[in-house]
C-alpha cells in the first residue's frame, strides 16, 4: 500500500534560508529581485588525499539546498520485504541539469566504471583540521590500522557533504559514506546485486541519486527455499523505475536483504542519451567498510576527470596536469 513521506527542510544547516517553494512550484527557479551580477568567488574542498582541489558547490546551488526535496516522497511498500521512498524528483528540474555537470566536471574518478568514494565508518571520524583520523570515543589519534593505511580515507567535498546533509534532514537516516559512479553510456550497466555487506548493518538505509540520461531501475525479490512444513512464499513481481535526473530512491528495512537491483544496459537510438551520475549515500558501521569500500572503488588506479573538450574521461595528469 503507497503512501506519502513527510517532507523536511535543511533551513537550520543554512542561513539565511532562501524563499521557501511551495509544491506546486517545486520544479520553477524561485523567483528574486534583480540585483546587479557580481563575479562569484570560487571556493574548493582540500584535502591531502584529494588528488586535486575540488570545488564547492556554486551559491546558485547552495543556496536551494534548504527547498529539497522538491517533492514528497512515495513509499512503496506494496510487496514483502519491500521498503521505499521515491522522490521523483528530489533536486528540482531547474538545478538537476547545473548539479550534474557540476559535479560530472568536478569530482576524481577512478576506472572501476567511472567510480569514485568519500566517508569514514562509524567507529572513527576526521579531526576538526580534518588533517587526521581519530577513535570516536577517545578523540586519539589513530596511527595503525590495516583499513586506512592502504587506501587512506577521505572526507567529503562541500559539494556531496551539503547533499548528504539535505539527504539525512529529508529522510531521517544518517550516513557516513558517499559512493560515486558514472555511467559513460547506455552501454555501461551493473548486474542485480544487493548492498547487503555486514559492515552496513542488520537493515541498511541507502539513498541513491541519479542525475544526467534516464535510465531503468529495476529490483527482483532473492530466491526463496521452499519448506515443506511452511506455506509457498508470496508471489513477487519485477519492479521497473523510470529513473529521471534528479530522483531519489531511499531503499531500507529489510530491502537489501531480500531484494536485487540492477541498472541494465540502454540500447537504441537513446544509448547515448549522454552520460548519468549515481551517487549513493551508505553507513558503515566498522573499519572493514571503510576498507572495502576505498580498495573496490579506488584501488591503485590512475585518476580521471572529466574533460569538456573531449566530452569524457580523461586520464588526469596526463590531461591536465596540476591543479588548484
């Protein structure tokens, strides 16, 4: 049975909060008073891990992140084990676009197709400098420790750091940890799978963004055992989502642990309808996640970024050599 999620605003994390937008009006740049154009100041993320400055999110973005979502999510929860909330959109059609090539032209890239990771498990954080990694309960330094020596960790950009925020206010959840991955082509897909590693927990919340070329979501329910002593499981039906840029899927409960999804392959005339960007927002309970997640989605590779002349990736040093 559907029903709607109560929709929340990020006003306390940004001041002064801009205009609120109605509803109705969600998918309409909110309207202001003309003011003389002044040259924005470009202000960037830096980190000794990044391997090149990453720049914040422009204001013409920052400055609506307190009107997301743009809608109010639709639970879907119509059939066993199934636990959503689908906000189509969450980032309005008006900034979808910008918040796309923003983040496609800004963000590293690594080649395990195009992807890249931020964030830190549950049991440490960054210090305040965000210079070291530290115990969350002691505050201590931590000096040795096998899941951050070979792939440090990193924090999250200001740009994917004030989308978790606006993520975490609108749904309640908590996370730790931003997986990026970019979808070259409607060739590029992945396979049905379920993120239901043990280092996310018991019943993971997953919020999953997708922004550029629409692409099919779809989900299958996980083989049941039959048991003789026990009635037959309830027939279960494919799941098929439109995915449009700026939409949201918030998968939890017992979702990841009974149900598969998969991004299948885009073919004729819109298999290059442009490429798509799926940002993936998780909670990694202990430093194995924290392992995991930076030697599958970074590993040793070369970086790549984005370049706008070639419209694609391109190896970084060798194409743009260094940076701010």
């Amino acid at each position: 049975m559907a029903e709607s999620s109560k929709k929340r605003t990020l006003d306390a994390f940004f001041k002064p909060p801009p205009k609120k937008v109605k509803l109705s009006d969600a998918n309409e740049p909110p309207s202001e008073n003309q003011e003389p154009q002044v040259e924005e100041q470009v202000l960037y993320s830096k980190h000794s891990t990044y391997p090149f400055s990453i720049s914040n999110f422009p204001s013409s973005i920052t400055k609506n992140l307190s009107s997301f979502p743009s809608t109010i999510g639709k639970v879907i929860n119509d059939q066993p084990d199934l636990d959503l909330v689908y906000y189509q959109p969450y980032i309005p059609k008006y900034l979808e676009r910008q918040t796309f090539e923003f983040l496609r032209s800004q963000l590293p890239f690594y080649r395990v197709r195009y992807t890249t990771v931020f964030g830190l498990d549950e049991t440490s954080k960054f210090s305040s400098s965000s210079t070291q990694i530290v115990d969350v309960k002691t505050s201590l330094p931590i000096l040795k420790d096998k899941n951050y020596l070979k792939h440090p960790p990193r924090p999250l950009p200001q740009c994917l750091n004030a989308l978790r925020l606006s993520t975490e206010v609108a749904t309640g959840c908590t996370f730790n940890f931003c997986l990026v991955n970019y979808y070259s082509s409607g060739a590029d897909s992945i396979s049905y799978h379920s993120d239901d590693e043990k280092f996310l927990g018991k019943e993971p919340a997953i919020a999953s963004f997708s922004l550029g070329a629409k692409r099919d979501f779809l989900m299958k329910h996980k083989p049941v055992a039959l048991d003789d002593n026990k009635s037959p499981p309830i027939e279960t039906k494919l799941i098929k989502l439109p995915l449009g840029s700026g939409d949201m899927i918030l998968m939890k409960g017992r979702t990841q642990a009974n149900w598969l999804h998969s991004i299948p392959k885009r073919t004729g005339k819109h298999a290059d309808d442009g490429g798509r960007i799926n940002i993936t927002f998780r909670k990694a309970l202990v430093r194995a996640g924290t392992e995991n997640y930076y030697n599958y989605n970074v590993g040793t590779g070369i970086v790549y970024k984005w370049d706008e002349r070639a419209r694609e990736m391109k190896p970084w040093k060798s194409s743009f050599g260094r940076d701010v």
